[in-house]
C-alpha cells in the first residue's frame, strides 16, 4: 500500500544511452512532481504536472522529457545521459496545486551515469 | 544570494540535550514554510508546517519571522531517532514548487 512509488529504485548506466523512470501515486492527488537531489543533497524542482498537464517547468535541459498518462503517473525520461546527470531522483505529489498542501515523496531513483 | 540558507552543521548532541536550527529565506513573498525531515538515503517527509504565530508539536517548536525572514526549528529532549537532516522548505508563492535548504545535519548520540 505504497502511496508514492518510483521504478526503478537503482539504475546504473552508460552515457549517452536512453532511460526512464517510472513514478506512480495511489493517494488520490491530482499533482505530482520530479525533484533532483544531487551529490551536494540539494533538491531543486524540475517538473509538475497538476491533472496531467504540464504546470512547472524549471529550467531543466530539454533531454529530460516527462510524461502523465493519467494523474495517477507521471514518468521521467532522459535522452543522450550526461556524467552530471547522476543523482537521486524523487517523485512527489500533492492533493491539489497549491501552495500549503504537503508533498509526498517517493523513495527516490538513484541514477549513476557512468 | 541562495533563496534558503542554512547551517549545515553537522550538530552533534548527546541524548536530551535541546538543540535549534536556523534557517533564512530570500523571498519576502513566500508564502508557505515547512520543516521536512530526511533520513539517510532515504526520501524527504513532512515534520512540520510553520505558521507565524508559532507552533509545536511534542518535541518540536516552530518559529517563524516574517519580518527578518527567518524560521526556526527547536528540538527539545533529543532522542537517538532524531539523528537525521532537516531542510527548512519555502514554497515561493507562484507556483507549488517547493524550495529546499540544503539540510542541516543532526546526530544524537548516547
């Protein structure tokens, strides 16, 4: 009964290949986000989408494409994978876009770009 | 000028003590602030929201000022359990993206 679960956990790779990273809520939100945390633990937004459509758009290069089929998933994928692509990816969604709501994380996506 | 500063310690406290942390924000038009909570390798979970009257829960008080854009998180009567990092978090008002500190770093030991 995860409420934010992220697929897959680990993923190791070569630059410049192709991967996705899967995000899927059963809580009922109807807005989701990726964040990135990388090797100095910062957490900056890069996307969200409120009822699949796109809301937040950080300035993220355009290699990093995401995607909600339905409000319940919201999928990351990234083109042509770069060495500073390496970090810990999180999923997150809220019950509505706003400002005051809490945001439930993921357990996170540990990307290595080797 | 970073949108949310904080020490990032690491504080080092034996079991009981009281211990504060800081945090500062940039944006005089941030509307919402949290305290969040992560432990190691692991991901971010909401502690507590701030208000500007001030609020607790158990343990933990937060603080916040407006004018000085600054928040505070005090932990009082330290437990092993709290050893993790906490990130002061600001939501900046124009759009639900919240805006993380770096964390500050809290070990608790016996």
């Amino acid at each position: 009964d995860t409420a934010v679960s992220q697929t897959p956990k680990y993923l190791v790779t070569q630059m410049g290949n192709d991967k996705s990273i899967k995000c899927e809520q059963n809580l009922g939100h109807d807005t989701m986000y990726w964040y990135k945390q990388d090797s100095k633990k910062f957490l900056k937004i890069m996307f969200s989408y409120n009822n699949k459509e796109l809301i937040i758009n950080e300035t993220v290069p355009n290699r990093f494409s995401p995607k909600s089929p339905d409000k319940a998933h919201l999928n990351l994928h990234i083109n042509s994978l770069e060495l500073g692509d390496s970090a810990v990816y999180f999923c997150a969604s809220s019950q509505v876009p706003d400002n005051y709501n809490e945001q439930f994380f993921g357990p996170g996506t540990r990307l290595t770009v080797l | 000028r970073k949108e949310v500063e904080q020490d990032p310690g690491p504080f080092n406290v034996p079991e009981g003590a009281t211990v504060a942390f800081n945090c500062t924000y940039s944006n005089s038009a941030s509307q919402s602030f949290f305290w969040y909570r992560q432990d190691c390798r692991k991901e971010p979970k909401l502690l507590m929201s701030v208000y500007s009257s001030g609020n607790e829960d158990g343990r933990f008080t937060a603080q916040l000022n407006r004018a000085s854009q600054y928040i505070s998180l005090l932990i009082r009567d330290s437990k092993l359990s709290d050893s993790a990092t906490y990130l002061c978090v600001v939501n900046m008002g124009l759009v639900p993206a919240l805006i993380f500190g770096k964390g500050t770093t809290l070990s608790v030991s016996s």
